[in-house]
C-alpha cells in the first residue's frame, strides 16, 4: 500500500506539467475571444424596435415666381414659356411649388404620375404628399440623401432612405448573417435595414395637461358633513378600499348609511379639487427622473399608467392615463414632469427607462423643441450591460411604485369607466406624495406643507388639502 501513494504522486505531478503546457500553449497560441452576448434585441431581424437618430432637417430658401420670371426675360432677353403637358398624367390645378409659389403651368411631371414634381421656374424638386403642406427637407444622417415618405399613418408619418450605398444600410446589410442574407432575400419586409424617422402628426405642446375629471358634484354639502368626506377618501385612498367595502365599513363602524355611488362622487370632486395643487407645487425636482408604465382594467379592457418619479425625492412629477401603449401619453407624461423644472436641466438630466422604444421616439420630440437630453434605458431583468448596471438603481425605484400602486388598483376589481380610473390615478398621486408617510423621510410626507403638518388626523388633512388646491384655483383665476 505505501508503495502505491508515492506512484500515485508521481502520475499527479505528471499530468499537472502537461496540464500547463497544454494550458501554455493554447494562450500563445490560440488567443480567447469573449463570447458575444446573445441579445435579440440587437438583432439585425428586430431593428424595428431601435429607434434610429434625428435626421437632418432643410428649410429652403422661399422665393417669388414673378420675380425669377422677370430675372429671366432680363437675362434671356425672352419669357420662360409654359410647360406643353404631352403624358397621361397633367399635373393637377391644385399642385404648386412650395418654394416660388409657381402654378402647376410651370411645374414637370417628373416620375409619372408618382407623386414626384419639378419646378421649371426654381429648379426645385418636390413630393406631393409631404412636400406642399410641410416646406421642409429630410435627410438621411448617415448619407444626406432625401427621405421618402414611406406610409403614412393615423399619428405620423415614416420616412426611409432608399440609398443602397448609404452606410447604416451596409453596415445593418454585412451584419447578418447567412441563414439571414438568405431570408432577407425571400422577405425583405421582416427587416429593417434602411434608415426611418417617425413624424408625428400632432403638436404635444398643444395639448391640455391639466384637464379635470368629468361629473364632479358641488361641495355644498347637504345629507352629510365635510367630515365623512374625509372619511371616505382615507378608507377609499389611504387603505386601499373599494367604494362598496368603504360603505359597508362607514355603516358597520361609524353608522353612517351612505351609499357606494355617493362614495365615487366624493371620490371624483376630490379629485377635481385636488389636482392643480398636486400638478402646479414646487417640488423642486432633482435631474435623476425614473419612467415606466403599468396596467389596469376598465371595463374587462386593458388600459395603461404612466408614471415619471424623482428617483432621489421619491415624488411622482408626471403621471398619465390611456387606453393605449403608444408614444402619444408617453410624451405627456413626460410633458407634466419637465413642466415642474424652472429651468430644463438638459444634458444634465439622468432620465432613466426600460427599453420600450416609445421612450426614444419621445426623446426625439422634445428635442425638436429644443429641450435636449438623453434617454438612457436599463434592458431587461439582469445587469447584462454597463449601462444597466450603474442604472439599475433607478429602475428598481420606479418598479417598486408600480407595485405600490397596484396594491391600491387591485382591490377595486378593474373601473367602471376611464373617468374613474382617471379618478382613482389622481387621488393616488395626491395621497402618496402629501400625505403617505415614506421609510425614506423617517415616516413622514415627501413633501412639506406647514398647513398638514398641524393637522394630525388624516380625514382633516384630506380637507386641508382641498381648501389649498381651491385657494390655488382662486389665485390663478384672479391672476
């Protein structure tokens, strides 16, 4: 037996050299490339989801038609004469240059009745469809060549970059690979390889911010005092009760017989009042601002809530209802958060989201109206990615208020109308930033307000804060 140890040694020592070696040999030798991360989301097959960059935009210079046909007859010594029209396709009374303004008498036909024209007077070429509207040119970033529009949409347009020697379309083209070479040849149109921009249609800055719930009552009150007012909304809000459970709760504990419906009208003149002093305080925002966006139900269908928090102050700046998960809240809800800076912070902002890329396109638009920042988006659950590792922080901050408020959303079973859900997402925002109590401020408020804070019961505050949202409102009506 101890004759065999000492082999055994042996053999070990034996096979370590080899081992190193081997080892040795194969770093000199053969040099060790990090395995790519497999992401589909980088994947050429779902560029569709990428949101390319701001393209190049072109006013050009507007003249006058009657004074180039004067320079002409100076120069030539004749009139430019008219346009004979020989093809099937004239060109319509209606269409004319949007650069001189020269009738369609002056203006070639240039693709054969598709869409294209050519201004003899100005030189001009120019698009039917996106052209006489929108005086302005669109050009690819990568190449300068003009975009096309593509389709057009209900809320925007898209435009592509036909050039085949534009470089984002060599480069999105040498990076598939084979089995994909071959499946772009058969269905091109599950690619995106060729540069888009989406405009929209709608002006966002337009839009109202700050509309008021529907169907709110007066607050003369009649049957019952401004006390069970207050009663019903911290059942309702602050313990997360549906109107139902906060009925049976104000009969079976307080004896007051008051009726679900009467509930929801409290519930939605709240609101009313509440609103403009929640959208218009001074919150004094920080440049690190969170994103993203959660579900509920009304009436059996999906609708959706955008929400854009202060990651360090914890407060909820922008907040948002629809029925749809587009680009279109999304801008607004952003609206209402940068509507709370006195000064837009710009490329010191931190504003953080998942990789939805209505964000990007949103990104886009306000920087069209000189409000430039950068979106920066934390992809999936683990940290696969520098970026989503300094950032992850500011994700898990935003997904934690999600699943604060479905605790209040799910006990009432989905809403009735979007009125209600709109209702409910207002009350939410007043309660969790004034009067909740955070772990992050030791148990008090996130914001201060010296009128609440000599209050201590929370039906009393409930009223304290309507009485400052209707001072407000008389402010802003005198002023």
């Amino acid at each position: 037996m101890y004759t065999i140890i000492p082999l055994l040694l042996a053999h070990i020592q034996e096979l370590n050299k080899q081992i190193l070696f081997l080892f040795n040999f194969i770093v000199k030798n053969i040099p060790l490339k990090p395995k790519e991360k497999d992401n589909s989301l980088f994947s050429p097959k779902y560029n569709k989801l990428k949101v390319d960059k701001f393209p190049i935009i072109h006013v050009p210079e507007k003249k006058d038609y009657k004074q180039l046909l004067d320079q002409y007859l100076k120069e030539n010594g004749k009139p430019l004469k008219p346009i004979k029209s020989r093809g099937k396709n004239p060109v319509p009374e209606d269409v004319h240059c949007p650069c001189c303004n020269a009738p369609h008498e002056y203006i070639y036909d240039n693709t054969g009745g598709r869409g294209q024209f050519w201004c003899k007077i100005c030189d001009y070429h120019f698009n039917r469809q996106n052209r006489i509207d929108n005086f302005t040119q669109l050009h690819c970033p990568h190449c300068g060549g003009a975009l096309f529009l593509e389709k057009s949409r209900k809320l925007f347009n898209i435009h592509k970059c036909r050039n085949k020697n534009c470089s984002y379309y060599l480069n999105a083209l040498s990076s598939l690979s084979k089995n994909d070479l071959q499946e772009y040849k058969l269905k091109p149109q599950r690619f995106k390889l060729h540069y888009i921009y989406r405009e929209f249609k709608i002006n966002f800055f337009k839009i109202d911010l700050y509309s008021l719930p529907q169907n709110a009552s007066s607050l003369q009150f009649r049957k019952f005092s401004p006390h069970v007012m207050g009663l019903c909304l911290t059942y309702l809000v602050n313990c997360g009760l549906s109107t139902r459970k906060t009925r049976d709760v104000m009969r079976e504990v307080h004896g007051v017989k008051i009726s679900h419906t009467q509930i929801a009208s409290y519930a939605t003149t709240a609101a009313y009042c509440v609103k403009p002093f929640v959208d218009f305080f001074d919150y004094k925002p920080s440049n690190f601002l969170a994103a993203d966006e959660t579900y509920t139900k009304v009436k059996g269908s999906r609708r959706y809530v955008w929400f854009i928090m202060d990651a360090i102050k914890k407060s909820i700046l922008g907040y948002r209802s629809s029925d749809s998960r587009d680009t279109v809240p999304c801008i607004l809800a952003m609206r209402m958060a940068f509507d709370k800076f006195k000064v837009f912070p710009g490329k010191a902002l931190k504003f953080v989201a998942d990789a939805y890329n209505s964000y990007k396109l949103a990104e886009l638009e306000f920087k069209k109206h000189g409000m430039d920042f950068d979106v920066t988006q934390v992809v999936g659950l683990t940290n696969d990615d520098p970026t989503s590792t300094e950032y992850r922080w500011l994700k898990q901050i935003i997904e934690r208020l999600n699943r604060t408020f479905k605790f209040s959303y799910k006990v009432t079973n989905g809403y009735g109308s979007d009125d209600g859900a709109s209702t409910h997402l207002c009350l939410f925002v007043a309660y969790y930033n004034f009067l909740r109590p955070h772990s992050y401020t030791h148990f008090k408020p996130l914001n201060e307000v010296p009128e609440l804070e000599k209050v201590e019961l929370m039906p009393a505050k409930w009223q304290v804060l309507i009485q400052l949202s209707q001072r407000l409102i008389l402010q802003q009506q005198k002023s």
